[in-house]
C-alpha cells in the first residue's frame, strides 16, 4: 500500500471518526445530567487533578444530609484527559438511605474543557448504589473525557 492510499483512505475515514468522536460526547453529556427528583444529599467538592492520558486527583469536600454536615476527602485515579485543572463543584447525591453508605469507591465518567477557566460534569457510582452528580467550575488548562474511579473517606 502506497502513502497515497494511505492518505485517501483516512481522509474518507475523518468524517466518520468525527461523527463517532461527537456521539460519544453528545452520549457522555446526556448521562451526566441529573435527575428531576428531589436528591438524597447535597455536597461540595474542591478537588485538584493532573492528567496526561492516565489521571491523578486529590480533594475534600462537604455532604449535607438530613441536616447533618460531614466532611470527606476524595482521591481517584482515571483514563482520558490531558492537562491540570482545580476544580470546585456542587451536586446532588441520589439513593443515599444511611450517611455511611456515602463513603466507598465510586466509578463513573465526566466530560470537561479547561481553557484558563471551564466547566466539569461528572457522573459517579458507588458499590451501595449511591449516585453522586456533580457540575462544577475549573481553572487551568485541561481537557476529559473519560472514566475514573474516587475512594471517599469521611475526614475525623
């Protein structure tokens, strides 16, 4: 095969990567929208993360329950994404039933563009079921789309 081919054959291939490229966003974003139902809990997250193909993250943050306030620590690891960011969001915390089914490991998947200041929506899932949305504000330069996964510990 020549590089000529080669040329033709991936410029016949772009447009359709792209429209792949654009579902999975478009797929990603509507799943990271919460439900219209009143949430279990409330919480705030200030989190710092750094990203080249592979991602790292470390933060606190805030739940309120049933008129109780505890604060948390949140690290993770992830795929997807490239640059640093910090991150301050709020969300709402679904089938949440008992304070201590909040802490735990938690998987999911968030989307975002950082370009000095930018916007993250993140939807994560723990092994108890609690669901934890978040839409947040970052400062850096940064992009993600991708999967991660966070442990959450109560703070003594």
């Amino acid at each position: 095969m020549t590089i000529q081919s080669l040329r033709r054959i991936r410029t016949a291939l772009q447009p359709a990567l792209l429209g792949v490229a654009g579902l999975f966003i478009a797929a990603c974003a509507s799943t990271l929208t919460a439900p219209s139902t009143p949430p279990s809990a409330t919480v705030r997250v200030q989190e710092i993360s750094a990203a080249y193909y592979g991602s790292a993250a470390a933060g606190s943050g805030t739940i309120h329950f049933h008129g109780q306030r505890r604060h948390f620590t949140i690290t993770g690891v992830g795929a997807g994404g490239m640059g640093a960011v910090k991150m301050t969001a709020t969300g709402s915390v679904y089938n949440l039933n008992n304070l201590q089914d909040f802490a735990g490991t938690y998987r999911g998947v968030s989307s975002g563009l950082t370009l000095i200041q930018g916007k993250l929506h993140a939807k994560l899932q723990n092994g108890n079921g609690v669901v934890m949305y978040l839409a947040g504000e970052t400062e850096g330069l940064a992009s993600s789309v991708g999967a991660q996964a966070f442990q959450v510990s109560f703070s003594k």
